[in-house]
C-alpha cells in the first residue's frame, strides 16, 4: 500500500476505528446543530405562507428529510451488511446494527409528522395512501431487524443473520413499494392527491434541502456514537479496551 | 434414491418430509383447520350480511391463508435442527440448496395446498360467485409457494431462538406483502369485472422471483444458524 495514500481497510478493525470514530462525532454533531438551526430558521421565518395549506404545511421541514433519510438508511444499513457478509470484516456488522435504530426513528418520525400535516390538510390522520403504506412497511422492517438481532445472544451470528435478513428486505423493498401502489390505484379513489407536486417557492426547497442535510449529519453523528458503545460492549474483554482512559474510570 | 444425484436427493428429502407428516397427521392438518376456523370467525365478528361478506371475502381468504402458513413454518426446520438431522444435510455431498428447495416444497404439500383445496369451500360460505373461486384458488396456487419459500427464510434465521414463533411473524409479515396484495388484489379484480389476469401475472412473477433468490437465503441462513 502507497504510503500517500490512507490505508483504509486499518480502520476496518474495531480498535483502530474507535479513536478516529470519537474524534468525528463533536464535528458532525455540531454541524447537525448548525444546519438544523438555521434549516429551522428558514423554515419558520423566512419562507413565505402557502397559499393553499396556510402555516400547516411547515411541518414539511422536519417530514420530508426524515422520509428521505428513513430509506436511505436502509440502503447504508443493507450495504454495510452485505458488506459483512462478503468481507467477514467484524465492523461492519456492527455498523448495520448502529445505524437500524436511527433509520427506525426516522421512519417513525416520518409516519408521525405525516400523521400530523394530514390532520389539517386532509381532514385525516391517515390514509391508505401507497407511499404512506410502504414507509409503514419499511418502519415494519426496521423493527424485524431490531429485533432479529436482539433475540440472538451470539454477536457474530445476529450480525451475519441480520445482513441476509437486511438484503432479503433490500431486494423485496421496491416490490412491495410498487405492489402497494398498485393496490392503492385498484382500491382507492382520488380522494387525497399527493402527487401532484404544488409549485414550490426557492427559499422552501433551500429550508428542505439544509433540513435534509442535517438529518444527514445527526444521523452519521449519532450512529457513530453508538457504533463506539457497541465496539466497547463486544471487545470489553481485550486489552486495549483496558487501556482506554473513559474505560478505566 | 440414487447417489449423486441431485433430482434423486430433491426427491429423497421431499418423500422423507412427507412421510414425517403422514406419521403425524395432527399437526399436518392444524393449519388447515387453523384456516377454516379464522375464515369463521370473521361473519360472526361482522355480522352476516351477504353484501359485506362478499365484499370482505378475498380478503379475509387471504390473511387466514397467510397467517396459517406462517403458523406452520415454526415446524419447517425446528425438528430435523435439534435432531442433528440438518447439520448432516449441511455436511452432506448434495448441494444445500437442493435439500432446503425440497424441504420447502415438502411443507407447500403439506401446508399450502390444503389451503388452496379448504379455500373454495370457504368461498361458497362467503357467496363468492363460481368464476371468481376459480380466480382464488389458481391465486392461492401461486401465492402460497412464495408464502412458503419467503417463511422459510425467517425460520431460517430464527432456528433455535428464543421467542422463535413471534420473532418470525415480525420478520416474514411485512415480506408477505406483495403476495397478498396480488393475490386478493386477483380476486378483487376478478369481482369487479376487469379481469384478474394482470394480477396473476404479476403473482407468477414474485413466484419466479422466489423460487430463484430465496433458496439462496434460505440456505446462507441456515449455515449461519449451524455455525
């Protein structure tokens, strides 16, 4: 290996990982606070009433970043599995583990949100709409990973069973989407469009946009916060964990 | 059976599993009746206007069959993994792959496709018209096998796990989703007179699908599970 260049599989080992991972987490974690703030700011200040839906509709800036980030972390979450289960490299098993718990929030955050705007605008908590229907079964698929991986006592089994269970989601994840939206066409009539797109206004996209952005950032903060617990939990036996200073006190 | 065989093996594991079930004939038939007695159930929770129950019919055919082969599946690998009798299939000179397909082909005869005989019956109770018992059944006949082949994967994976039964229905249920979708979404189309075809279709297809990929994570699961 070229000496220019970092070594990246060294930080494939837990050990050498760890202190890089801590190091990371103030950066992103302040920047998630930053962008938050000012996504925030835009997104109850700046950005102008909607015409339609009047001030109901800003509750878009928190629900949209956590639709989007819901699936995408299903995707980074599936990738580190298969990952794993190519490599046999022990990090990222526990990286899939991490992150499940934050792409659940998310998915929840989103169910919830959406419940709330359709309230107003709708008239409704929920319908059977086909995009609310596959964020719910993607919440579904969170806790069945969440939970496969806490039932197996063996951490290297949960995370080997939890990646072919996270890539057998991956594969079913768009048949289901487009199965639902089928099902929707077939039983439902035009009661609620969502997707007519309404015509939005720059400074609400750019609001979205850093919202998304800082959804992004918390939740690499947040994962490789507790990628660090789980490393400490699994190596609490080796030496290196006894040379820590947070762990000797 | 004859060695080295692949097809003799499939055959081998599929006459063994069905042998194992006619031994012990009540708990091959408890799904069955499992099924008979949710699709019951639903009148007497609704109440029997013929209208409603028609409506609900396909439907509620459907979770009943899903449900009751998901009952089943806790008994798919369960026995022959505390036997020591799977760890031999892992170890022997046939691939895997053929074994598990047998096995999973083994429970379909024996859980699946009493389903699909007991659904036209409980059709009638429903006041299905002829046509569209025709549409469930041939639905049932190519929804249940991806019932079977996706189940497998989630008994797979919780192979000697505590709370193994719930643990399943949590993973395999969310997956079972495009099944039920196109099969009662057939016999809904089927009802309302614009042709059940396109759904059947698509139903084949998420059966070509599984029959291809889930043998595969069936079988990685099934070595995890063994390790």
């Amino acid at each position: 290996m070229s000496k220019r260049l970092i070594n990246w599989f060294r930080f494939s080992s837990p050990q050498a990982f760890y202190g890089p991972a801590g190091r990371m987490i103030p950066w992103f974690a302040a920047a998630a606070a930053i962008l938050a703030a000012i996504g925030l700011y835009i997104g109850f200040f700046v950005a102008p009433t909607d015409a339609q839906q009047g001030e109901a509709y800003r509750i878009i800036f928190i629900h949209v970043p956590a639709s989007w980030m819901s699936m995408f972390v299903y995707l980074v979450m599936a990738g580190w599995a298969g990952l794993g289960l190519v490599l046999n490299s022990r990090l990222s098993g526990m990286m899939a583990s991490a992150l499940a718990p934050t792409g659940a929030m998310f998915a929840f955050l989103s169910l919830w949100t959406g419940a709330l705007w359709g309230k107003p605008t709708w008239g409704t908590y929920w319908v059977w709409d086909a995009r609310l229907t596959s964020e719910l079964i993607l919440f579904f698929l969170y806790v069945g990973f969440i939970a496969l991986q806490a039932a197996i006592d063996d951490p290297r089994r949960a995370d080997k069973a939890g990646a072919v269970l996270a890539l057998v989601g991956v594969v079913n994840i768009p048949i289901i989407y487009f199965s639902v939206q089928w099902w929707n066409t077939l039983h439902q009539g035009a009661s609620v469009s969502l997707t007519r797109s309404p015509s939005m206004a720059t400074t609400m996209l750019t609001g979205m946009l850093v919202m998304a952005l800082a959804a992004w950032l918390y939740a690499i903060a947040v994962s490789l916060a507790r990628v660090r617990a789980i490393i400490l939990e699994r190596e609490r036996h080796s030496g290196w964990v006894h040379e820590l200073k947070e762990a000797a006190a | 059976m004859t060695d080295g065989n692949a097809f003799g093996a499939l055959a081998g594991v599929i006459r063994r599993d069905l042998l194992l079930a006619m031994r012990r004939k009540a708990d091959a038939l408890a799904p069955v009746f499992f099924f008979v007695v949710v699709a019951s159930l639903f009148p007497l929770g609704i109440g029997p206007e013929p209208e409603l129950l028609r409506r609900i019919g396909p439907g509620v055919l459907w979770v009943g069959a899903l449900l009751a082969t998901m009952l089943a599946l806790a008994r798919l690998f369960a026995a022959d993994y505390e036997d020591g009798t799977l760890e031999q299939m892992a170890l022997s000179p046939e691939p895997l792959f053929v074994l598990v397909l047998g096995k999973v082909i083994a429970h379909w005869l024996v859980c699946g496709l009493p389903l699909v005989i007991a659904a036209p019956v409980l059709a009638l109770q429903y006041g299905l018209p002829a046509d569209t018992i025709a549409v469930l059944a041939a639905s049932l006949v190519l929804g249940t096998p991806v019932l079977s082949l996706i189940g497998a994967i989630g008994a797979a994976l919780t192979l000697g796990l505590r709370g193994g039964g719930l643990l399943v229905a949590l993973l395999v249920l969310p997956l079972y989703v495009p099944a039920l979708v196109f099969g009662a979404g057939a016999v809904d189309a089927n009802l309302a007179g614009t042709g059940a075809g396109a759904h059947l279709s698509l139903l084949g297809a998420c059966l070509a699908i599984a029959a291809f990929f889930a043998p595969w994570a069936i079988t990685a699961a099934l070595r995890i599970a063994l390790e």
